[in-house]
C-alpha cells in the first residue's frame, strides 16, 4: 500500500487503544472535545481517524467511547 493511500484510508483504531490515548480526558465530553484531546496528546492517526467516524454525542464516560467504536470498527 503507498503511503499516500494510508494517509486518505487509515486503519481504525481498537476501542483498548482509543483509551489508551484519552487517558485523563474529563468526562461527560462530546466528541469534539475527545477529537482535541487526541489531537493535543499526538494520538496516532488510526485513533484520530477513529474518533472522528463516531457519533457525534456526548460521551459519559469511557464505555460509552468504546461502545461507540464497536459501532463503527
């Protein structure tokens, strides 16, 4: 796979991994808020990718992140 073609077609992310990368966010959060907080913590670009195919809702916490990951991987 060319590099170019990674860049338009991530992979997605686990919902383990997801976690991993939004470890001390403050919760209730949209999904605004947890795309920023991916983004200012480098998250790798499959968890970025994945944050941003979720529902855009308020998440009340971390198990709602990672249902809303099932939903989409």
């Amino acid at each position: 796979m060319a590099e170019n073609e990674f860049m338009s077609n991530p992979a997605h992310a686990s919902a383990a991994k997801i976690q991993e990368h939004l470890a001390g966010v403050a919760y209730p959060a949209t999904k605004q808020t947890l795309q920023d907080y991916a983004t200012n913590n480098d998250a790798p670009l499959d968890v970025r990718h994945t944050l941003e195919i979720i529902a855009d809702e308020e998440y009340e916490g971390p198990a709602d992140v990672s249902r809303a990951v099932g939903a989409v991987v």
